[in-house]
C-alpha cells in the first residue's frame, strides 16, 4: 500500500480552548453548595429556565426541601400532615406489592399445574436476558423523558417544570383555580405532602403571583387588580392576607421592596377600615359597621388596631372617679380607722363594667379573637392600679398592721373580683381565670417585696413583745410576792427576841437541856430540878422553857402555813401570794417566796403564750398564702415566707421561751431541799417534781400543737415538703424537737435526785425502830423501870407489828415512786420513759441498801423486811423493765439472812457464801456487811466467821 500524501497546508486554528492536563471536562466549574445559595436567591421563573440547562441542574431545582422551604416561609407546611401521609403511602405500597407478589405467585403456579412435566424438564431457564434489559432500560428513558425530563418538548409543555395540578398518588385531583373565589382560599386548600411541595407550592404561585406583582407595581391604592376583581372590604381584606403570607416565601433579590410596598397598601386599607370602625363605635352601631369591620381587620391582619382601638375608646378609662375614691377607705366612720368596704363596691362597680363590656365584645369580635383580656390589662394598669396604689401608700405611712391586712384584703377581693367574671363565648373557663389572675397580680408586684419583709419583720417583732410582755408579767408578779411576804418583818425586833431567846437558853442548867438519848419525861425533870435546888431554878423554870419551845413550835408552823398557804391562781397561772398569816422573819419569808416560786414552776412558760404566738403566726400565714395563688416568682416567694414564719415561731417559742422555762424550772428543782419542809403528803407527792412532770406535759402539749399547725397550715396546703430534709422549717422544726427532749432529759435528771431525796427523807422519817426489830421498846423499858401495864401496852403494839405485810414506809414509797412515773406516760417519748423508769429503780434499789444498812433486824422483824422487800419487787414487775427484775430479786434474797435464827450459823454462812443465790448482784463481802446489821450479830459473828473463813481454828 502507498503511503498517504502529506498536505502542505498548515492546520486549521481550533475554536476550543486547549484544556490544561489533568483538567475532567465534565465537572462543573462551582461546586454544588455555592450553585443551591445561588437558587436561593432567583425568582421562580428564573429557576425554570435555569432548570432546562442540564439533567443535574434540574434535580437541583426540583429538589423538594427547597420547595418545602417555601411553604414553611409561609407557614403552611405541616411536617406532621406530611409524616401521616408518608406512612400512609408506605403502607399502601407495600400492600399493593405485597397483592402484586402473591398474584405472581398464583398465576406461577397455575402455569406450572397446566405444563407437561416432560415439556418443562427438557427447558433451561434464562437467569440474565441482555437484549430484555436494554429493551427496559430505554423504555425507562422514554418514559422519563416525556414525564419531565431535560427534553425541549417537556420543557415548552410547563406543567412539568411548575404544575399546579399535578397528580398525587393517592390522592383525588383537585378542582383548577378558574374563578375568583377559589383563589380566595389557595392557601388553606394546601397540603403537606412530601415529594410534592413543588406542585403544592406551584398552585399558590400561579394563583397570586401575578396579583403580587401587579400590587406591588402599582403607583396609587386604585391601580392594583386586586381591588379591581374584589369588590367586597371582607374579600378584599382575605386577599391582601393571602399576598402578605405569599410574600413571605420571596427571597429573589428586591424582596425587601416589595415587601415594603405590599405593607404600605395594606396600611391604606387597614386605615380605611379603621375609620369606618370607629365611625360605627361612635354611632353605637354595634351589630352593623362595628362588627363587619371588625371581622374584615381581624381577617387582615388578626385585629390588632381594632381591638386597641377599641380598648382605648372605652369611656371607664376616663371616668375612673365614678367607680370610688380610694380615699373613703380611712377615717370612716371614725378618725384614725380603715375600712375595705369602700373598694369592695369599688370592685362591685368595675365588674358590672366588664360584664356589660364583655357582653359588647361578644356581639362585635368573632369568638377565635380575646377582646376582654387585653381590655382588662388596659383597665387593670390606667384603672385598677391607680385605685390600689394611694391606699397601700397611705397605709404604709400610717400603720404597718394596717398596711399588711391592706395589701392581702385587696389581692383577695382581686382575685374575688377575678374569678366571678365569665369569661367569652369560645373560652376556656380554666385558661380565662388564670390569666385574669396573672393580670391583676401584676398590679401588686411592685409591692410583693416590700409586703413580705414588712410581714416578717411585724411577725417576729408580736412574737418577741408577747413573749416580753409575758416575761415582764411574771417578773412583776414575783417582785409582788416578794414583798408582800417582806412586808411584816421587823429586822431589829426579830433579831432582840433571838437574842433574849439565846440568852435564856444558854444560861440554863444542863440537865434542863433534853438530851437525845435520854427518856425522861419533862416532870420527872422538874422534880429533879426542884430537889437538887439548883441556883438557875429561877432562870431556868421548865415552865418557861416549854412556852418557849411552843413558840418556836408556832413560828415554824407560821412559817411553813404561809409558805403552803399560796393557792390562789391568776389567770396566767402563777399563784398568787394570799396567806392567812404574813412571815416574821427573814427566813420565814424566803422559806415563802422559795415554796412559791416551786407552785408557780408551771408559769415558766406558759400554754396560753404559745397559743397566742400560733394564732399570730396563723393569721401571718394565712395573709403570706394568698400570694401563693398567683404562681410564677411571687408565689414562690410567698411560699418561702410562709416557711419563714414557722422558723420564726420556732425560734421564737423554742429558745427565748420554751428553753428557758425548763432551764428556770431545772434551777429551782435543784434548789429544792426535802428537809426544809416540815409536812410530806403521802398524797401529793414530792410538789416540784410533779409540777415539772405537769410542766413536760405542757412542753408536749406545746409540741403537739406544733406538729398539727405544721401539718395543717403547711404540709397539707403545699408550701413545704416534709420529705425535703434541707427544708428550713422541716430544719428547725426538728432542731426544736431536740432542744425539747434534752431538757426534759436534763430537768426528769434533777427530778429524779429530787425524788430519790424525798425517799431517802421518807425512810429517815417515817420508819419506825420497831419495823424491823420489835424487841426494841421492850429493851428501853426495861432498862428506864417501865411498869407491868407499859410493857404489855408495847407486847401489844410488837403483835400489832408482826402482822405480815409491807411497812407504812414502804407502801408510802411505793406510791411516790409509781405517782410520778405514771405522770410521764403518754407525754415523753416511750425509749425515754423507759430509761427513766430503769433510772429510779436503780436509784431506789441504792436507797434501799443504805437504808438496810442502817437498820437493826432481829428475826421478828425480817418478816416485815421480807415483806417491805416482796412489794418493792411487786412493783418492779409492773414496769416491765427486765434488767431491774435481778436487783430486787437479790434484795428478797438477802432478806432471808435475818430470818434464820441464831442457832444456825453454819446454815446462815452457807447462805452468805453462796454468790449464785445473789445473783452476782451482791459479793460475799457485802453480804457480810448486810449480815452485821443483825439484832443479834454480836452473838452469832464468831460461829459465822468460823464457817465462813475457819477463823478461830487451830491444826492440834
């Protein structure tokens, strides 16, 4: 083959640009992110055109957020509409595949039931068909291309690129817009369906598009089509509504223009209506001009004019004076005093106003727009607050309890006031009290401040001048004593007759003086006297020393009469000083004033100071509570108060007075003296310790009522949470409780001394020699030459004596004892009764041991022992205290040591040595020292001895 001819001529010039290497000629020059900011910014039919460049462009372009964008620029999409919808369609779908699959199914198996074995075993089956799959493929094309793709011809047809009636799957085909009235409601026939916002948002485009730009073109009001085609102002007005929610979806370059534009028509509009408004508020035309241009303003633009408009027409804005003088509220009917009366017409007047008003609103304003809350916030701020302020300012200055009981009446009768108005046709009667409420509580919050502190500093300073006024009554009351039994002492007579007294003593002969230890009586002593003829006989008469002795007798009993002798009671319960005899002395007279401060140990503090301090803080309570209606940042404070004033009851009742009683009462417990009082009732017990006992009941008492005012006026309303143990008044409630068990634990302490003493007083006093030894008046007869007749007077009173039962002493005690442990059931808590319960019988059963200790017991006499020790146990067990049942147990055991007679001291040591018959309570030592208070001990030591320790034996 030749080879090809080379042409001279030189290459021909290309009209391409040379692409530089490494340049891919089909990627886009900008990147997709600054290609859709840009789309953002064209007008629709600049995105249609600019969908027809190319296949990616228009995916760009059709993408539906981007449409969906712009339905929610305008407010009609609905991202939950769209979700049903979805779901719907998926549904749907599946079902539809899921019948299609089994239809499939059914026609295969048909087909197989119907063909020969033998035909379709001798059949392969084709598993990928190329020439099928380029057949589907460009069927697939042509259908895309005729549907809306990059084709010119689909391009010029225009319902592809933005159609308004393009079919939904599902959905039924909706009715053109063709004639003005449905182009009235394009907006609301919208629905929210996802992959079709651009169809959706194509109806709203071709039906107020071109009104838009014609209004917005326009020069004058009467240029624009729109007020052309509707003639109608509610038409008119629905239209205009449409565009400036149309408007709101026009984000190409100029939008803010003709927004502008659009507004300023719509202004020119919105002020005509207006006139024609008030024209008929001024005529009374209320069911004619009043109410058509209300509907037409409230259909542009919600009504917001109008309803300003007419708030402010409103003639109770400026005739206010009609409904009250705030001023009627004082000096009536007397100079100085304040009544609410006057505002509660006041408030009467205003909602007759507003019913009468609301009743006007009904007829005027459809039921979807509120009318009367925005005129009751205009009423409430040009009004309500101009009538509420000069009164709370007036009271301020004159009285703050005044102030306070001003400031809560009113926002009661407010919200009185509040919740008696009706509210409107179509609403909610819940939804229109609350915000009446929120409305005329702001009124009152300049003032929510400064009303809680006034009401908690005018609350803690009752609380501290009840307790001071309380305080100061006692104190006079005591100094009132004082002196009244002061009154009658005569210091320089008293203190000459004890000197005449002493003297006339001290220079008397001795055997004049009785002795302790001596048993002759006073005529034996003055024969005596007579025959020695003793130089101080003159001085020293019998006589005379017995009158003294008498008048001694009868100062004492003065004494202890007047000290005894206060039982009359003021109504704050302090006895009152009214003896029959006033004290002599100085003595007499503290003996006086110290028994009385004892009676009056109950007034330390007092039940009727703690109920008034509750009644304070209730009515402080209560007023502080009304302010917790209103909800929001003031009812929490309110209700911070409220706790507030419970903390400061508790502080108030607890440290200043509660406290310090029991510490007074506590002191004076101690100060209390068994021997100084000359009479002990069997009856009445030891006095202080049961007025404490009376005084821990009071205390509970108080803390009980405590507990119930805590539950009732804050738990059970909601203004504090017991369970929240950083709570300030569950804190201090608790710290109270607290401070009152520990001093009752610290007073039941020095009660219990004081009552071990009053028993130790009774064993000293009350038991008689012949209790446990009966021989012994038979002794003292004999060696003082008693007579026949005198010593079977005392074999008498020895049988008397050893009948089998308890001794007066013990049966004395055993009341004492279980009269003042029974005055605590039910007033302290059961762990500390029973501790002091445990407390006592271990302090009695030591006071029983020194007794024994210092006691003769002959063997007749253990019988009475035994038995004094058998009803101590008895009592023991009543207590229900285990760990004191051993104590009294080795006390019985013990007394068995007395019972066996002299002859049996080996029997007598075996008892003594035995440690497990005590218990363990008693060692062999102590009994041993028990066993020397025997009658006959000296007699039978040396036998025991030998038993016990083998003394006096010798190994021969």
């Amino acid at each position: 083959m030749p080879p090809k001819r080379q042409s001279l001529r030189p290459p021909s010039m290309r009209l391409t640009a040379t692409p530089l290497p490494g340049m891919n000629k089909t990627r886009s020059v900008l990147p997709a992110e600054i290609i859709a900011s840009i789309l953002d910014y064209l007008p629709v039919r600049d995105l249609m055109a600019f969908a027809r460049v190319s296949h990616r462009l228009q995916e760009m372009v059709y993408d539906d957020t981007r449409w969906v964008r712009k339905l929610q620029l305008m407010g009609v999409w609905n991202e939950a509409e769209a979700r049903k919808r979805f779901e719907e369609a998926m549904r749907r779908k599946r079902a539809s595949e899921a019948a299609k699959r089994s239809e499939e199914e059914r026609k295969f198996a048909e087909s197989r039931k119907s063909t020969p074995a033998a035909t379709t075993a001798g059949r392969g089956s084709t598993i990928f068909d190329i020439a099928e799959e380029r057949e589907k493929k460009n069927k697939a094309t042509a259908a895309a291309a005729a549907g809306g793709g990059g084709g010119v011809a689909g391009i010029n047809r225009r319902i592809d690129l933005m159609s308004m009636s393009g079919g939904i799957p599902g959905e039924a085909l909706r009715p053109p817009l063709t004639n003005r009235k449905s182009l009235l409601t394009v907006i609301k026939s919208i629905r929210s369906i996802r992959g079709f916002a651009r169809q959706e948002y194509g109806r709203i485009y071709g039906a107020l598009s071109p009104l838009y730009l014609d209004l917005v073109r326009a020069r004058t009001h009467t240029d624009p089509v729109v007020f052309q085609m509707y003639r109608d102002p509610e038409e008119q007005a629905q239209m205009l509504a449409q565009l400036r929610t149309f408007s709101d979806s026009d984000t190409a370059l100029g939008w803010a223009e003709r927004t502008d534009r659009l507004k300023a028509m719509m202004g020119v509009f919105e002020n005509a209506a207006l006139r024609e408004f008030e024209g008929g508020y001024e005529s009374g035309d209320i069911d004619g001009r009043m109410r058509r241009y209300a509907h037409v303003l409230i259909t542009l633009n919600g009504g917001g004019p109008c309803i300003q408009l007419f708030v402010q027409k409103h003639p109770v804005l400026y005739e206010k004076e009609e409904l009250g003088n705030p001023m009627d509220c004082f000096d009536n009917p007397e100079k100085g005093a304040f009544s609410l009366e006057p505002a509660k017409v006041f408030w009467e007047k205003l909602a007759k106003v507003l019913q009468d008003q609301a009743d006007v609103i009904d007829r005027v304003f459809p039921p979807t727009v509120k009318v009367l809350l925005p005129f009751l916030e205009r009423v409430a701020e040009d009004v309500i607050s101009e009538y509420v302020t000069p009164i709370l300012d007036e009271t301020h200055e004159r009285d703050l309890e005044q102030y306070l009981k001003a400031v809560t009446g009113l926002l009661k009768q407010s919200l009185d006031f509040g919740e008696s108005l009706e509210p409107g046709k179509n609403s909610s009667s819940e939804d229109f009290t609350q915000d009446v409420i929120h409305v005329l509580t702001r009124v009152f919050d300049p003032h929510v401040d400064l009303y809680l502190q006034d009401e908690l500093d005018h609350v803690k300073k009752k609380f501290n001048n009840e307790v001071e006024t309380w305080e100061k009554r006692i104190q006079e009351q005591d100094a009132a004593t004082e002196s009244f039994f002061r009154s009658n002492i005569n210091r320089e007579a008293d203190k000459r007759d004890f000197l005449s007294t002493f003297k006339k003593v001290i220079l008397a002969p001795v055997s004049v003086i009785p002795s302790a230890f001596t048993t002759t009586k006073p005529t034996e002593t003055k024969a005596a006297a007579a025959s020695e003829g003793s130089p101080y006989a003159a001085d020293g008469d019998p006589n005379r020393l017995s009158a003294m002795s008498d008048d001694f007798q009868t100062r004492n009993s003065s004494r202890l009469s007047v000290a005894s002798g206060i039982t009359n009671t003021t109504t704050s319960g302090r006895a009152s000083p009214a003896p029959s005899v006033l004290p002599t002395t100085e003595l007499a007279a503290k003996a006086a004033i110290m028994n009385t401060r004892l009676e009056g140990i109950r007034s330390l503090f007092s039940l009727d100071v703690a109920l008034k301090l509750v009644h304070m803080a209730k009515e402080s309570l209560e007023r502080s509570r009304i302010f917790t209606k209103v909800g929001g940042q003031n009812g929490e404070e309110a209700r911070e108060q409220c706790e507030s004033i419970f903390v400061a009851l508790l502080q108030v009742l607890g440290p200043r007075h509660v406290k310090s009683g029991f510490d007074k009462a506590i002191s004076h417990l101690r100060s209390y003296d068994p021997r100084s009082i000359s009479t002990h009732s069997p009856n009445q017990g030891v006095a202080p310790l049961v007025t404490f006992l009376e005084l821990v009941n009071i205390g509970d008492l108080i803390a009980q009522m405590l507990e119930v005012f805590y539950e009732t006026e804050l738990v059970a309303l909601k203004l504090t949470d017991r369970h929240d143990f950083l709570n300030p008044a569950t804190k201090e409630k608790k710290r109270f409780e607290q401070m009152l068990d520990e001093r009752v634990a610290a007073g039941l302490n020095v009660g219990l001394d004081v009552l071990i003493a009053e028993v130790e007083h009774i064993f000293a006093t009350t038991q008689q020699v012949t209790d446990f030894n009966p021989g012994a008046l038979e002794t003292v007869g004999v060696a003082s030459g008693e007579t026949q007749q005198t010593r079977t007077q005392t074999q008498t009173q020895q049988q008397q004596h050893q009948d089998v039962g308890p001794s007066q002493t013990a049966v004395r005690i055993i009341s004492l004892v279980e009269s003042h442990t029974k005055l605590l059931v039910g007033s302290t808590d059961k762990n500390v009764l029973d501790v002091f319960n445990q407390e006592v019988g271990i302090r009695l059963f030591a006071s029983i041991c020194k007794h024994i200790k210092r006691q003769r017991i002959s063997v007749d006499g253990a019988i009475r022992l035994i038995s004094d020790m058998n009803h101590y146990h008895a009592y023991i067990i009543t207590l229900k205290l285990r760990p004191l049942v051993p104590y009294f147990s080795a006390l019985r055991e013990l007394a068995q040591i007395y019972l066996i007679s002299p002859g049996h001291a080996k029997q007598m040591a075996t008892v003594m040595a035995d440690p497990a018959r005590f218990g363990g309570i008693f060692r062999t030592e102590e009994v041993y020292e028990y066993a020397a208070r025997r009658e006959d001990w000296y007699r039978v030591k040396k036998d025991v001895e030998r038993a016990m320790y083998g003394i006096g034996c010798a190994v021969m």
